[in-house]
C-alpha cells in the first residue's frame, strides 16, 4: 500500500466514522426530543399542580382559624359549665342549711 492509497483509505474511515457519528447523534435527538404537545401537558399539570396547592393552603388556613374558634367555644362553655356547676352548689348548700333550720 502506498502513501496516496493510504490516505485515501483513511480519508474513507474518518468519512464513515463521522457519517455513522452523525446518523447515531441525529437518532438520539430523534427519539429524546420533546414534542409540543409534552410541553403543554407538563405546563397544565404545572399550572393544576399550583392551583392544588393554593387551594390546600387555603383549606389549612381555614382549618386553623375554626380550630381556633372552636377551641375559644369549648373554653367559654367549660368556664360557664363550672359557673353553673358553682352555682348549683350553692344553691343546693343554701337548701341544705334552710331545711336544717326549719323545725319538722
């Protein structure tokens, strides 16, 4: 083999390894290219995702803020249930001493 045949031969091999180099690039952007359609799923779902989220901030909120009224209720019905379970007593000490003081 001499020198022209040789760089010709390797002239030929740099030429399909760049062919084939390309081919396989051109494949690989072929079947991992995001389509449009993909694109406009991943934004809707981003965008329900969000509103999801909002919507879960809310009901937190909401759930905090009656928990808190409801705890303030169950304060003030358990401080009348003890006024009236005072006064209950009372009343029922102030008949025991009336009964005692009145002769049979």
């Amino acid at each position: 083999m001499n020198r022209t045949e040789f760089i010709i031969t390797t002239a030929i091999i740099l030429f399909v390894a760049f062919a084939m180099g390309w081919f396989a690039n051109w494949l690989v952007h072929r079947f991992t290219r995001v389509r449009q359609s993909d694109v406009a799923d991943l934004d809707r779902m981003s965008q329900e995702l969000h509103e999801a989220e909002e919507t879960r901030d809310q009901a937190i909120t909401y759930l905090q803020q009656r928990e808190a009224e409801l705890t303030n209720q169950l304060t003030q019905t358990e401080a009348e249930l003890r006024a009236a379970m005072d006064g209950l007593r009372e009343a029922r000490r102030e008949t025991e001493e009336l009964r005692s003081q009145i002769p049979h």
